[in-house]
C-alpha cells in the first residue's frame, strides 16, 4: 500500500459498541491486531490468545481491535450487548470490541475494504475468508495479514507484534 493509502486507512471512521465513531489514528503509534470475530464458531477459542496477547503488550503500546461479523454462517447472531457481555464473562476480554459490521460485499466496512488489499504471507488479497482473519498494523505503516486458521499467538504474529512495539 502507498504512504496515503497507509494514512487514509488510519483516518476511515468506524462505529464503537456505544454508537460512537472512531478511527485507528485514535491509537497513536500502537501496534494494532484488527480481527473480525464472532462468538459461535469453532475459532471462537480464539477469543483467549487475543485476549493473552492484549494483556501481554498492553502496556507496552499495543491493542487488539475485535469487530463482530455474522457473515458468516450466522456466527454472530446477538445484539451489541449480548456480544459485549459474552465476551467479557466467557473470555475476559479487555480489548475493544465495535459496532458489529460486514467485512465483505458491497455493504462491507470501509476499514475492511481498505484491509482486504493487503496481501497474506502466500501473497493473497481479496475478500475475508472467515470469522478471526487477524491483521497487524505497524507504526511505519505496514500491514500483516493472517487469515482465521493461524493462531493469535502463533509466532508469526508475535514476532511481527514484537518488533514493531516502541523501544
């Protein structure tokens, strides 16, 4: 992605779970793992590496960014609430989780819109694949793609969450 692709990506709005909007340039110069979720899947376990790694680096200038998906199978069937309150007492999520939203077709997110032209380690791009496809934002721009079978906390992606937190 070109340098303005990079900066307009940080300025594209998006729905909280309050009804508020925010944009990815509210994080500074964190380390970012954007990933769609959703809480009746069979990578829902997924929830608690996210979750492991948000504790781990927190503090230390990153933040996981879970934005519900029910395009998938109907994974994400309940309302905001019922989301946010899964989370919380089933995994323990501290994270941010936002508005739910749809990650591909024509009503998709334009965050998602954006993400998809990245490619993935086998240099694929297009469209979400399924519920917990994880993509890594650095601070000088770069975008990691990892799509759902590749775990949180595979070394992959901590050594990409590694290197790019602030020295």
């Amino acid at each position: 992605m070109t340098e303005a692709t990079i900066t307009d990506l940080r300025q594209i709005p998006f729905q909280t779970a309050d009804g508020g909007t925010a944009t990815l340039s509210d994080y500074g110069d964190q380390v970012l793992l954007v990933v769609n979720v959703a809480s009746k899947c069979g990578l829902t376990p997924q929830y608690e590496q996210l979750e492991q790694l948000q504790r781990a680096y927190a503090d230390r200038g990153f933040t996981v960014l879970g934005f519900p998906c029910n395009q998938f199978m109907g994974q994400e069937p309940g309302s905001m609430e019922e989301i946010l309150e899964y989370c919380s007492t089933t995994w323990g999520v501290s994270f941010p989780v936002f508005d739910k939203i749809k990650v591909n077709g024509g009503g998709a997110a334009p965050l998602y819109k954006a993400l998809k032209r990245s490619k993935d380690a086998e240099g694929g791009r297009g469209p979400i694949v399924w519920n917990f496809e994880k993509f890594v934002l650095t601070p000088d721009g770069g975008i990691h793609r990892f799509r759902p079978n590749v775990k949180p906390d595979d070394p992959a992606i901590v050594d990409v969450i590694e290197a790019n937190l602030p020295r």
